[in-house]
C-alpha cells in the first residue's frame, strides 16, 4: 500500500517532478486495474504476502531492495513476475543455501512461449551456464567440459560463472555482506553481472539446480523504456567495470569508444571490495571463466578499415545471434568501438565474442565460432595489407560501390587493402616460444 510521507521542503521544480511522477503511477495502477485492489483482494487470504508499492517509478534494481527491506526471512528469493514454478522449486534452493550460506543459487530456466504460454521443460543433461560478452552483456553457454567432469550425477549443482539475474535465493545476510545492489545503478542492467563477480570473488559461489525448475518468458525485446535510453545500460556497466575489472575493464572501454560519460562516485564499492578482501578480476577468469576470449590476447583489435575508394570504410556488424549466416556489413568507419570493434586472433579468426567471418564460396557471413580452422581461418600481410582466407587463397575486397564484401583473386589493388587496429605480429613469436 501506499505510505504518505512527511512533508519535506523541496523546490518547486523538484515538487513537480514528484508529483507528476506520483500521478502518473497512479494513472498506471488504474489502467491496469487488476494491480490496484484486485490484487490486494485476491492476496488477503495469503497473510505472508506483502504488497509493497513505491511512489514513483523505482525500476527493477531499487524495487528488489525495498522488498528486500520489509522481508523477515533470513532467504531471499527474487523472481521475475513473468515466471512459472515448477512443483517443488524452492525447496533444493533453500537446502543448498542451509548447506552453505556463501552459496547463491539458481532454478535451471524453462522456456515458456511468449506468444502462446507453453512450457518447454528443460532436461538435466540440457544444462546451460551463464557468462558475458566484453560488451558487459550476459550469455548462455553449452555447460564446458571441465564442469561435466566435476560433476558426478545430473543432479549435481552446476558452476556458473554468471547468472541470469532474474532468478535466484541468497543468504540476506551474505547479500548484505557483498553490499547488495550497488545504489548508484539506474532502472536495469549490469546488477546481475556485479552480483555474479562479487559472489565468486568475495568469497562465495554461484551455482544451477537441476532438481529446481522455473519457467520463464523470454520476450524478443526489452519493455523498458528511458528517457535517457541506452545511457542508463551505459552508467551501469562503467560502474561495474570500475568496481569490479580491474585492467580488463578497458576491453569494455574499447567497446564502447572510451565514452564512460557521467557514472557517479564509486569510491564506496571499491572500499567494499577492498574490506572484503575480494580477489582479483584475473582470478576470477583464469579460475571460474576461463573459456573466456580476452582480446588481449588478440593480434590486433578495434576497426578493419578499407584503405581505397577513400579509405573510409570499416567493417560494421552487430555480430549477434540473428546475425548470424548473414553477409558481413560495411560502414563510414566512426572509431567509437561497437559494431566496428573485431578481434584477429592468433588462430586467424576475425571475430567478435562468439561470430566469426566465415567465407565458403559466396558471402562472407558471420558463424559461430567454431575453432576448427577452415572457412574462418584468414592471414593479414601487416605489409600489403591484405586479408587473405586460408584456404581459397583469394582476398578481401571492398566493392566498388562500397556496399559490400567480396573474395576476389589476389591483385593489390587499393580496394583489396585493409587495415587491421593494433595489430601485433610478435605476438605470434611470443605464443610460438
């Protein structure tokens, strides 16, 4: 319910802005009528349900803490509202947790159709773990081979290097001990990524439930929408790679242009991590994410620019799922990171997380990665500047019109020179030794 406050001096603009903001979450609860006393009738015969309702929009972040705050029990537990419990769901996740309070744990994730509400139950032996792209974006992945050694039976938790977010149990006195959410993270994003890093570096450890089930609609875009739109992703993810990267923060700065624009004081994290004595980012990916690409060890990484027809052409593509299969891109090169930012590895992938330029006869399209060589497999002459594919032996080319990529017999020409960001040839002696 609704609490009034007392009355605080504020200036008139400030008033406004709270009132409007009071009133429009007010009109809301109307429009949704079954948010307003439709549910507080429907949960009085529920005494442990607490409905608890800020006065203005809070977003997801500030919402779980004043739950958080209200809540008795010494287990919390976080579900998104668009969710489904299987039966007996909470109980492994309370036992867990009873077995070792450092422990946050996870429900395996169900599928459940956003258009027509089915359940796809997810076998044990279908397991995925969490990760992250050097965007700060998370990621499911095939559980990897060292964990299925660990493990002894299907039902045996699984190791997570990262989590979803949206639904798990905690310790809340280890969630307060790890200093919960970080305060100066706006509406959504990058909370469930700083949650999954403190956890594992400070001394705890994150793990997925066979035995819990938890059925969830995955929707096709994201429903918030900000005023100060993609900013607030931004000022979160600059907090958290500030906190919580160390050195490896400035991959993510490469993504995104080296624009942190204004992400607050952070000085209070970086005392908590230091009084917990957490360790170090570079643990935590040589120990629990080592299958993490670090573009570090990339030959060369940023832009692929076209030195001819105005040398003003850079590769450009998203590089996500629905990429996928897709002819490569081409765009004005705008040195600010982001869908221009690839990596050459040592093996000859020209790559972005988990795409690779693939060339089998016709385009040049985005793959997954498949380590194997073959159609993803390319040599950069730092001298010619050319990109040759290893196995046709024919070069990269910029068409004529600059709107596309073709493979063309090798020739010198202008439009067949490229020039590949911070490429390192050593780099090739130095793995060699």
């Amino acid at each position: 319910m609704l609490h009034k406050s007392k009355k605080q001096r504020c200036t008139k603009k400030a008033c406004l802005k709270a009132r409007r903001e009071e009133r429009r979450g007010k009109k809301l609860i109307r429009k949704i009528s079954h948010l307003g006393r439709q549910l507080e009738d429907y949960f009085v015969h529920f005494p442990k349900v607490k409905i608890v309702r800020a006065r203005k929009r809070e977003g997801l972040i500030r919402a779980r803490l004043m739950g958080a705050s209200v809540a008795k029990a010494p287990i919390l537990t976080y579900l998104d509202s668009h969710c489904e419990c299987a039966q007996g769901w909470l109980e492994p996740l309370l036992q867990r947790i009873a077995n070792n309070w450092t422990t946050v744990v996870c429900p395996v994730i169900d599928v459940i159709d956003d258009e027509t509400f089915e359940y796809h139950f997810r076998e044990n032996g279908e397991v995925n773990v969490g990760g992250f792209d050097w965007n700060l974006q998370f990621s499911w992945h095939a559980m990897p081979e060292r964990e299925q050694k660990r493990r002894n039976h299907t039902w045996d938790p699984v190791w997570s290097p990262t989590m979803a977010g949206g639904l798990f149990s905690i310790n809340r006195q280890f969630f307060e001990r790890l200093g919960t959410y970080d305060s100066g993270f706006d509406i959504w994003g990058g909370e469930n990524l700083e949650l999954s890093f403190k956890t594992w570096m400070c001394g705890g450890a994150l793990e997925i439930l066979p035995c819990s089930h938890v059925g969830h609609i995955f929707r096709k875009r994201s429903p918030y929408k900000w005023k100060s739109g993609v900013n607030v992703l931004r000022k979160n993810s600059v907090r958290l790679a500030e906190v919580w990267l160390d050195e490896y923060k400035k991959y993510y700065y490469d993504r995104i242009g080296n624009d942190l624009g204004e992400y607050g004081d952070v000085t209070s994290r970086k005392n908590l991590r230091k009084n917990l004595n957490c360790k170090s980012f570079e643990w935590y990916l040589k120990t629990v994410y080592p299958e993490l690409y670090i573009p570090g060890e990339a030959l060369g990484q940023g832009e692929i620019r076209n030195l001819g027809e105005g040398g003003d052409t850079c590769l450009d593509s998203a590089a996500k799922r629905d990429d996928f299969h897709k002819p490569i891109g081409l765009w004005p090169c705008h040195s600010q990171g982001g869908n221009q930012y690839w990596m050459f590895s040592k093996e000859g992938e020209i790559k972005r997380d988990e795409a690779c330029l693939d060339y089998s006869g016709e385009d040049v399209i985005l793959y997954p990665c498949h380590g194997a060589g073959g159609n993803q497999m390319w040599m950069y002459d730092p001298n010619l500047h050319t990109i040759q594919q290893a196995s046709s032996r024919r070069c990269m080319e910029l068409s004529a019109d600059k709107q596309s990529v073709l493979m063309a017999p090798c020739n010198g020409s202008d439009r067949q020179k490229w020039l590949v960001q911070n490429y390192d040839p050593t780099k090739l002696l130095k793995a060699a030794s």
